[in-house]
C-alpha cells in the first residue's frame, strides 16, 4: 500500500500533519510521507473544501475535526493519536508543500542519537535558507525570535517553523492548549518547563505562491502575540 | 413622574420578566436580578437619591456616578464571558478531538493496536 517502500524502522516516526482547506496541494503532499515509510497521521481540522474526501482516501491515518479548531488543536489531535500507536518519535509537517521530506531525516538525527529530546526547524542556520526568505518575512521572523525569547526563555534562530521532531517521551510531555497558531510559543514554554532538551536543525522552505498566501501576515502575529498574554492572565 | 422615568421603569420590569420567563436560572442568579431591578426602579424614580450617593463619593451628578459604574461593570462582564467562552472552546477542542480520534481511519494493512 506504501508504493512498494516499506522500511520498517520508519514506521516508528510518525508524520503529524495539519490540513486546513488545502484541496488542490494535499496528494501531492502526503504521498511522498507515505512513500518514504513513515506512519503518517494527517488532521483535517475541520475543512470546508473537498480536503476530507481526499484525504481519507490516501493510505495513511486519517483523523478529521467536526469543527475548525486551529493549527495547534490539530497537532495535538495528532500528537494524542500517535502516542496511542506504537510512535517512538514524532514529527510535526506543514501540509502545503514548504518543507523538504529529506530534512526530516536530519532533524529525527539528534534524536536517534539521543543528543536532544525536541529538535526544531530553522531557516536561519545556512546562508542559502536564509536568502530564500523575503526581506519582509525575515524581519517578522526576526521580531518573532525576539519576542519568543522574551516570553518563553528559549532562545532561537527561527520563529514559526513548522518542522519539528519530537521524542516519544517529549511528546508525552507537550500538552497543547493554544488552538491557534500560538502554539509555537506554546511549545517552547513547555519544553522549558518540562527541562527537554531542545536544538535546532537547518532546513530549507520553499515559498510558493500558495505558501506565502497561507503563512501568517503582520495580523496573524499580533493575534498570536495577544493569544499568549491573554492566557497569562486567564489561567 | 416624567415620561423617560416611566419608560424606564417600564422598560426594567420587561427585562426581569424576560429573564424569570425565559431562562433557566438559579435561585441565586434571579435575586442578584431583582435587587438589579429594585435598585434600577428606585434610581429612575427618585433621581435625587442618587445624586446624594454621588455626592457622598465626590461625584456631582447621579447620572455620572452611574456612568462611571456601568463603564467598569461592562468592562467586568466583558472578562467573565471571555472566560466563559475560553472554557466552552476547550470543552469543544475535547470533544472534537475525542470524536477524531475514536473515528480515525487506518491504513490498509496496519494492525489496529490491543485495546488496553
């Protein structure tokens, strides 16, 4: 079912991937997940597109929200599931084609070798990510580093970088409440709290029109920026 | 007694019906509506008495003290259905992801793991 790939270490990473609303880009997507041997749980947080149809009808775990939650309601739909299977590391994906299916292997590396129990994406780490990124966006990012930093104590390169490989036991340890897309903040104050040990990794993004599109405008960050200062006051 | 504090009376008295006919309340939650009301009937009909209060606090007129209040009650309201709607989204996120979950589907060729 897995075109012919199966290598069956692989079926212990587990490929979490949120969905919203990506009819036309989803196949395209996941199939090269599932071709490379990975366990792939795809969530469709609740799409008003033909997203759903679709997805349920690839070969790979398919879970779907009744109604829109959020970015980080999906992960941890995820999250929760493959915790219930036989997951021994787990990883967080973009569904609209903006991470290189080769970077997982490098960021799944320190895990394996037990150096790290978190591992995050950065497009900060090589020259030639890092010119990728529009000006405009690198500047977002640049503040969003900061402000991460400030609020959670974890100092990073990139901000909101979708790619992120998590043990078994860190995953255990993350329990998301941030619907939105606070939640990559959210991580962050969890993996500090719960002392997991965290490095970041470089990978490359690739901005498609569609990408850019979809990512997170200046509103976005101040919606996420309010999300997290609210919820230190409503406990 | 002036038309504007009839209507107002008036307008007092519908709202309390509305909220005794209408919603499923506790005992509790309806007494804090009658005293609202009583003290609501009492300020429209007898002005004075409450620009005595205003004064007492340093306020000149009764209307302002009024104003004042009603600017930091909303404010108030405002937190507590914010908190409301915070729990109400969580409770959703549980359900919703529970259902996700419970209705996943597997690849073929998968073995579904031993219920515990």
């Amino acid at each position: 079912m897995t075109g012919g790939v199966s290598r069956a270490m692989d079926r212990s990473v587990f490929v979490v991937v949120p969905i919203y609303n990506e009819g036309p880009v989803i196949e395209s997507s996941l199939t090269p997940l599932v071709d490379k041997g990975y366990s792939v749980v795809a969530v469709d947080d609740g799409s008003t597109d033909d997203t759903w149809s679709i997805v349920r009808s690839l070969p790979l775990y398919s879970l779907h929200h009744a109604v829109n939650l959020g970015q980080g309601a999906a992960l941890q739909t995820g999250m929760a599931f493959a915790l219930g299977r036989s997951a021994e590391f787990i990883v967080h994906f973009d569904a609209d084609g903006q991470h290189n299916l080769d970077d997982i292997e490098v960021l799944l590396d320190p895990l394996r070798k037990d150096e790290a129990d978190v591992v995050l994406g950065s497009r900060f780490l090589r020259e030639s990510d890092r010119r990728a990124v529009p000006p405009g966006k690198r500047l977002l990012l640049r503040t969003g580093v900061i402000v991460n930093g400030l609020l959670t104590g974890v100092w990073l390169t990139d901000a909101h970088n979708g790619l992120r490989a998590f043990t078994r036991k860190a995953a255990a340890r993350i329990d998301l409440h941030e619907n939105g897309f606070a939640h990559a903040t959210e991580i962050l104050t969890q993996i500090r709290r719960q002392k997991l040990r965290v490095v970041e990794r470089p990978t490359a993004i690739v901005y498609t029109e569609r990408s850019m599109t979809k990512g997170q405008p200046m509103w976005n960050s101040i919606k996420i920026v309010l999300d997290i200062l609210l919820r230190r006051i409503f406990r | 007694m002036r038309p504007v504090q009839f209507i107002l009376v008036v307008l007092l008295m519908v709202v309390t019906y509305v909220y005794f006919n209408r919603l499923r309340s506790g005992l509790l939650d309806r007494l804090i509506v009658l005293v609202f009301a009583g003290v609501g009937v009492v300020m429209a009909v007898i002005p004075n008495f409450t620009t005595k209060l205003a004064n007492l606090v340093g306020v000149g007129r009764g209307v302002d003290l009024f104003f004042y209040l009603a600017i930091v009650g909303l404010g108030f309201m405002c937190l507590l259905l914010y908190s409301k709607i915070r729990d109400l989204e969580s409770a959703i996120t549980e359900l919703t992801r529970a259902l996700a979950v419970r209705k996943a589907n597997t690849p073929e060729g998968v073995e579904e793991p031993h219920p515990e």
